[in-house]
C-alpha cells in the first residue's frame, strides 16, 4: 500500500507551512522526514492523518483517499505526549485498542508481550504518571502499534530515550517494517534515519529540498569524505586542489574533497612525511548533504 503525496501544500493564512510536497512512499518501508523545527513536517503528518485539511493538492494511499474509514489501519505516535496521566497503563491500553475495534482479550494479549518486550512488565497496574518519561514513550509507542497498523506514522519518536531504549524501540521499528508495516518517522538525530531509512525527504520552510531512495542521494552528492590519522601535521591538506572541506582532529582530520579521485592526490601529498595510521574515504553522511543542501546543522 503506498502513500502518495502530490503537489500538497497547507497555508495558514497568508504563511505557507507546506509548499507544493510530491513525494511516494514505497510499501513495506521506512521512510524519514528531516528538517529544523517549523520546516513542515508536522503539518504534513497530521494533512496524511486527515487531523488537518490540505490547501491544495492530494494525499493518496494504495490509490484511495486517507479518511475516517482508513483510521484502523494507521498508528500514529506525536511528538507531544497524548497520554492520560491518572490512568493505568492497561486501562489506557485497552481504551485506545477498543476505539480501534479490537476486542479486550486481544488487546491485553498484545499489551502483555509489547510490556514483555520493553522490560516493564510490572507497569501494567501502574498510572502513566508514575512512569518515567522514558517509560512513559514506551506506553506511547504501544498505544500507537497495539492494533497492528498497515501504516505507522512517528514523529520523534526517540525523544527523551537513553541509549538502552532507543536501540530497544529501533529494532521493534524495524520487527515491525519486516512484519509488513510502512513507516514514516522524523527525527532530529541524523544517524538514525541514516541507520533506518531507505528513503527520505528534507524539508525545509515547507518545501522539500532533497527526496529519493537514501543510497541515490549519497550517490548523486559526488562529494565524499576522506578520513586520515597520521603522526604529523595535516593542516597544509586544506589548501589542496579538490579539498572542500577541512576538519581537524588530535588524531588527524576529515577531509571534504569534490570526487573520489581527489583522494590520490592527497595519497601522494602525504607519502614520505611520516607514520599514517588511516587513510579512509567514505561516502558523505547525511549530515553533510543536510547541512548543504537545509543549511542547517544539528547537534550530533
């Protein structure tokens, strides 16, 4: 079942959240949003949700409208915390899985091995707001997967998690992709869509500046990174022919050069000058192609 946005755009009165956003998100995959707070990707989940109208444009899934009718097929877990604070976690469950159509028994069935699974098995009887804020995404992340959904939408949803926990929730994300659920998720922390995602969209002040399969966009960017630790000093590197970028570090440095092939002349510039540990060219991260391409850097 794929989703299918084409020219959608949502303005607020005379501002423009969205602007003229085509993208297809293939089934049976994860897809990632980025972009800075306010670039539009809030506004374009709740327009897939049907939470909010498009302006103009159309939303498409497996080539029929996303309304009321397709609400049990799709989770969704918001940035924001919607959960009730002075109910239990199982009555809060069982609440959000009725109003999905699903029967009690099978319900707690689910909320017991999804409990099972992310160690807090003895949060059942517990209210929310006794849990953590940690603890208390995991119940959110299961309020928004308890009915098994075709498609799931998550908008950060590694916020607030230690490391323990989002290696936790990024492989129920991916059990859950494997079992046959699309997913669309955003995130502020690059080397998550970049471990996740298969395809992707950058936003930026609503419009999107770079989409397609991740692989495609790596390969198109043509510039790549060359990664050197050596006992003597590199400085002299960043005025090479080629070199576009220059990082240094107490080991060495990182290298932005415009092709691959840069990458022997920078070989033959260091030869002879003394013990060199690594010499590694790698394709750019994403966070390179985010911050040319978004002109915006995120806290790594």
């Amino acid at each position: 079942m794929t989703l299918k946005l084409t020219n959608v755009t949502k303005k607020f009165g005379s501002f423009t959240a969205v602007d003229q956003l085509s993208i297809e998100i293939p089934e049976q995959q994860i897809f990632g949003f980025l972009g800075a707070n306010g670039a539009g990707k809030t506004t374009t989940f709740r327009m897939i949700l049907g939470l909010l109208d498009e302006s103009s444009g159309d939303i498409s899934w497996n080539n029929e409208p996303v309304d009321y009718s397709k609400s049990n097929y799709i989770g969704y877990l918001p940035e924001e915390r919607g959960l009730y604070p002075k109910l239990k976690v199982s009555d809060q469950i069982v609440y959000l899985g009725r109003l999905r159509g699903m029967k009690k028994n099978d319900i707690l069935q689910e909320l017991k091995k999804w409990l099972e699974r992310f160690k807090v098995e003895d949060y059942f009887d517990k209210k929310v707001e006794e849990l953590s804020k940690g603890n208390q995404q995991k119940i959110q992340f299961i309020s928004a997967v308890i009915h098994k959904p075709k498609l799931l939408i998550l908008d950060e949803p590694f916020s607030g998690l230690d490391p323990v926990n989002v290696e936790m929730l990024k492989q129920a994300v991916v059990d859950l992709k494997n079992e046959g659920t699309s997913i669309v998720f955003s995130s502020h922390r690059m080397e998550h869509v970049e471990e996740l995602c298969e395809h992707l969209c950058i936003m930026q002040r609503g419009k999107p500046v770079v989409h397609g399969a991740l692989k495609e966009i790596k390969r198109s960017f043509g510039k790549k990174n060359l990664f050197i630790h050596a006992d003597f000093d590199l400085n002299f590197l960043k005025d090479l022919p080629g070199v576009v970028g220059f990082k240094d570090f107490p080991e060495g440095c990182k290298l932005q050069i415009e092709s691959e092939e840069k990458s022997q002349d920078i070989l033959t510039a260091i030869q002879g000058k003394g013990f060199i540990r690594r010499f590694e060219l790698e394709e750019p991260s994403l966070n390179d192609i985010f911050i040319e391409k978004a002109g915006e850097s995120y806290e790594q």
